[in-house]
C-alpha cells in the first residue's frame, strides 16, 4: 500500500513524499469523524447533486443511523431533485 509521489517543477527542482500507510486505511490509519464529515460534505459540494441543507440533514441522520425506524428519509435526503 505504500506510495511515492515525485513532482518536477518547471525550474527542475523535485519534490518528493512517500507514505507507507495511506490516510484512510480503516485498521492502521483510520479517518476521524470530523475528516469523514469533511470528506462527504465535499464530495456532494463537488458533484451539486444536493443543497448544502440536505447535506447536513444526511449527516444528521447517517449520525443516528442505528436508531432509524426506516430509511425512507435518509434516501430522500439523498436522492438529487
């Protein structure tokens, strides 16, 4: 899973990184909430399929999933239109 990123630039000079892990790695680098939030939040503002108000419904509801009767409101939340 590891990963080495080079980048010339236009004068010559190389930058360069290197990750052994990679963010996001569900055992050994997982994501915080607040990052998943952030993550979701711009994803959908990428694609303009929902209202930043539904957005934030969709958190709401995804925070209390197990709790959820049905998922009737979270599949509209979610459904662009």
């Amino acid at each position: 899973m590891s990963c080495t990123i080079r980048v010339r630039m236009l004068d010559d000079q190389e930058y360069s990184a290197t990750t052994e892990i990679p963010r996001g790695d569900y055992v050994s680098s997982p994501l915080t909430k607040d990052e998943i939030v952030d993550k979701f939040k711009s994803s959908v503002a990428f694609s303009r399929a929902i209202t930043l108000e539904k957005t934030n419904r969709a958190i709401d509801l995804l925070e209390r999933l197990e709790k959820l009767n049905d998922l009737n409101d979270l599949i509209a939340t979610v459904t662009p239109g």
